[in-house]
C-alpha cells in the first residue's frame, strides 16, 4: 500500500509563548474554523485521539529534551466525531543557552479511503 497524501500543511509552535500558528490547510484537516479556534499544544493534544494521546505527548516531550527531528503517524478526532489519520514530521530550534524555543514542522492527511490517502 503506499500512500501519497491529499496536501501538505504547516504549523509553528513559539513554545516560550505557546502560541501556535496553523496553515490554512491545517485548520481544514482538523475540521476547524481559524475564527473560531485558537490553536495552541494542549488544544492540539486534546484533538489527538485519546488512545494516541500518550504516545504523542512522550514523542513531542522527547524531541523537547532531545533536540531531534521527529515523524509519527496518530489519529485526530475531527469536531464531528470523523477520524482522520496524519502524518507529522517536526524539528525543534534551540536558544543559545539550550532551551527549546521553537518546534515547527507539516503534517500530512493519510487517512485510508480518502483522497491521496493509502489505498
């Protein structure tokens, strides 16, 4: 099965100021209205689906200590209860003094039966 996904979209987390900035593409993945939600890490973790949850809190955690690129596969529940499947890749920016200050990366919509999904 290979997949190719729908469309790419972009996300950046300013983790001193949890505040996180969605693409366009992004927002449409997770079926939501930029206008109407404010995106930050515990409003995305809160939308990661619950028996994913602690896989992607211990991955995102392990790129925070570790500095590392990271890629995982979890499931989103969309507001009307559908479930997509994503594809995330990240990378983490550092302060001089070491700290994570950043963390940035795409996410991919993969979910099976769906366009440019796995078939």
């Amino acid at each position: 099965m290979s997949r190719t996904p729908r469309s790419t979209a972009r996300w950046d987390w300013d983790i001193l100021a949890d505040r996180v900035t969605w693409s366009d593409e992004l927002y449409r993945m997770y079926g939501l209205e930029p206008r109407e939600f404010r995106a930050s890490y515990q409003a995305f973790i809160e939308r990661v689906h619950p028996e994913d949850r602690k896989r992607v809190e211990l991955i995102v955690g392990q790129a925070l200590r570790d500095g590392q690129p990271f890629e995982f596969e979890h499931r989103l529940v969309r507001p009307d209860g559908t479930v997509r499947v994503l594809h995330a890749h990240g990378a983490v920016e550092r302060a001089p003094d070491g700290r994570a200050i950043r963390m940035f990366g795409t996410t991919q919509d993969v979910t099976p039966g769906q366009p440019g999904g796995t078939s």
